[in-house]
C-alpha cells in the first residue's frame, strides 16, 4: 500500500488568507450569523478550520475559516483546500458507479449480491440484494473487525463475506461500511476496473473535478487537510478510516479526496438530473431513483435513498432549514457535509478536518446549525 504519511518534523509553509467569493442574493446579517457559528466552532477548537459553499442558481457563499493544519506549524485554510472526505465517498464514488453499471444493463438493483460475489452465501446472505446494500437495511454489521489483525485489500473482502448477519435482510437500517466494501467489489468486478479507475473515468473527469480522486499525489500535500496525528505521526494524504488505509486507500465507504469546488459540481450535476453542461454523467430518471425513499416498509422511521440519507440519525446537515422529504445529503467521519434541495437548485457543503490534530466530539450540532441557517439564508420553505 503507498502511504502517504506526512511525518511531523516535514516543514510546512503558511498560506495566506482565502478570499471570500460571494453573490448570493442573502442577507448580510445572515451569512454574519454563519460566519460566527462556525469561527465560534474554531475559537472552541470544535474544528481547526473549514470550507463553506452555500449556493442557490449558481450564486454563491464560498469561504474558508480558521486553519488548514495546527501541528507541526499552523497553515490558513483556503478555499480550495482538499479534505478527506471519508463516507462522501458512499455518495460521490460508489453509489454513482453502481448507477451507471445500473444504465448499462450489467447488474440490476434487486439482483442478489451472490450474483455478483459468489462466495456471499450462507444463510440468510442469500436474500441479501444489492439495493439493500445501498440502503444499509443488508443486515450486515457496520464495520469490518479490527482484531485479530488484517491487512490488504482481498483480506477484508474476505473477512466481510466471513461475517454473519445481524439482522434478516430488509428489515432493519443499520449504518454499515462493510456494505458500501462489497459495493466496491462489485463494481471492479463487474466493470473490470477498481472503483477509483471507474469512478475517475465515468464520474470526476467528465465532470471536470480536477482535485477529486482516491491516493492524491503527493505534489497536492500543501493544499490536503491532514487529520489524526498517531504516535508522532501525522496522517496527511492518505485516508483516515482504518479499514480503507489498510486495504490500499481505495474502498467503496471511504478513500476519496475532494475540495468544495469540485463537490460543489458533482452537487449541480445532481441537481441538474444527472448533467452539468453539456456533460451527462446519469440518467435523470437514475438521479430521480437515488433521491426517492427506498426504507418505507423497515420497521424505523428513517428515509434512505440510494446512497442519499434524507432522514435518519445522521441527517443533522438539514437543521431546520432545508425541507424534509424533498431534501438530501450524507455525512463523513473526518468532519465533511452536503446537502441538496433540488427544486430550488439549492445546497450547503460544509468541510471541515474536525479529528486532527486529535479526535474530537462530534459536530452533529455544528451542522444542525449550519443547516437552519442555511435554510433561512437560501430562502427555503418547509
């Protein structure tokens, strides 16, 4: 596995402040209210730093706050610093990719994952399909075991189709990593490419995302957020989730790097019904089915979409400000949100690198936050 470690004693240069681009036709005394929600955040080390996008047709709030690095020596964050943006990858990568293999006739979302991962048998593994890996409602448990210890890619494929289920399949959404690993597996086995190669192809260079990708190169260092410091180590360039690094760095839950202006037009394209420009990356109909409740007959009452969250545990990025049902986004490790209300072509991308230099509690109300105000700002109504 390449790592990218950025050891402690590497220098680092201090950038110079981001400027702030804005033309969105909101209130100042409300982008005021954002900017001191989230430099309170970095005044209370919640968070070093993060990135703002707030847009609505094409006008924008875009601005970095507070620092990009903390240790060895504090570096300004800027507003095309690039973020590991851990479980965004479910929805930036992985989900899309088995949509497009979706349009090509390859695999269907009712086929059962032993169709495609033969050895996925046992039990009741049999009835598991692929649908129910994107809607988290598999069964499965949520991570990969950590002991005894393993490494490698094939090792945690391997382990993950060892695994027993916790749950009948369909019955139940509990959040599992494991799923969207077996996503990814099928898609390099289906299309013959691993999910960086196909997603890199079908997804971030059409869409012109030119800081998007899984293993970023080491000459993009001085612009990538390092997160947790191990030992006397720095994890820089390379993804924070444990089990993604130990399988290489590329995996259908985690692995994936990205700045706010690169997610901020894989955003338009979703909210264009699969296109930006004169470039179609999905189907509309595709967009339609990814965004739409697919957990109506699970005994909780949470709203999955394909990869899409609309209203669960984990949908604090909405706050009370973009509207319920019609709404989506998702939610990563490392401190990184979206979220998407299509009709008023309307979204909020809040990044941020909240675990480094060590991990802290979580900043589910931060988002919440951000998510009213943001709502207001954008004019939303419920």
């Amino acid at each position: 596995m390449e790592r990218l470690i950025h050891l402690l004693i590497f220098p680092l240069v201090i950038a110079s402040a981001s400027a702030v681009e804005i033309n969105l036709p909101a209130s100042a005394e409300m982008l005021q209210s954002i900017d001191s929600v989230i430099n309170e955040a970095v005044n209370k080390s919640k968070i070093p730093g993060g990135v703002i996008w707030l847009e609505k047709e094409g006008n924008k709030y875009h601005k970095a706050y507070g620092h990009q690095s903390l240790i060895p020596v504090k570096r300004v964050m800027k507003n095309n610093s690039i973020f590991d943006a851990a479980s965004l990858t479910k929805v930036m990568a992985t989900a899309p990719s088995i949509m497009i293999l979706i349009e090509q006739g390859r695999i269907a979302l009712d086929d059962p994952v032993r169709k495609h991962l033969p050895e996925f048998i046992g039990g009741n593994k049999n009835k598991v399909t692929i649908k129910q890996l994107l809607t988290h409602t598999s069964g499965l448990r949520p991570v990969l075991p950590k002991k005894p210890a393993w490494h490698g890619y094939d090792k945690a494929i391997k382990l993950g189709i060892s695994l027993e289920l916790t749950e009948f399949p369909g019955k139940k959404f509990r959040y599992s990593d494991v799923n969207f690993i077996f996503l990814g597996e099928i898609v390099r086995r289906v299309s013959g490419k691993k999910l960086d190669q196909f997603a890199k192809e079908k997804i971030f260079q059409p869409l012109k995302m030119v800081d998007t990708n899984f293993k970023p190169s080491r000459s993009l260092l001085s612009r990538i957020t390092p997160t947790t410091r191990e030992g006397n180590t720095l994890i820089h360039g390379i993804v924070h989730d444990p089990a993604a690094r130990a399988m290489g760095g590329v995996a259908g839950h985690a692995g994936l790097f990205t700045s706010a202006p690169d997610l901020a037009r894989y955003c338009r394209m979703i909210i264009g019904g699969g296109e930006l420009g004169n470039i179609r990356v999905l189907k509309k109909a595709s967009v339609e089915l990814m965004t739409r409740n697919h957990t109506a007959k699970i005994r909780q009452k949470v709203k999955r979409g394909i990869g899409w969250d609309i209203d669960s545990v984990f949908s604090s990025p909405r706050g009370e400000g973009f509207p319920l049902g019609v709404s989506f986004g998702h939610t990563g490790w490392t401190g990184g949100s979206v979220w998407i209300h299509p009709k008023s072509k309307s979204f909020l991308i809040f990044l941020s690198n909240r675990n480094h230099p060590y991990e802290r509690r979580s900043i589910k109300p931060l988002r919440y936050e951000l998510g009213t105000l943001s709502g207001k700002a954008l004019g939303l109504r419920k």
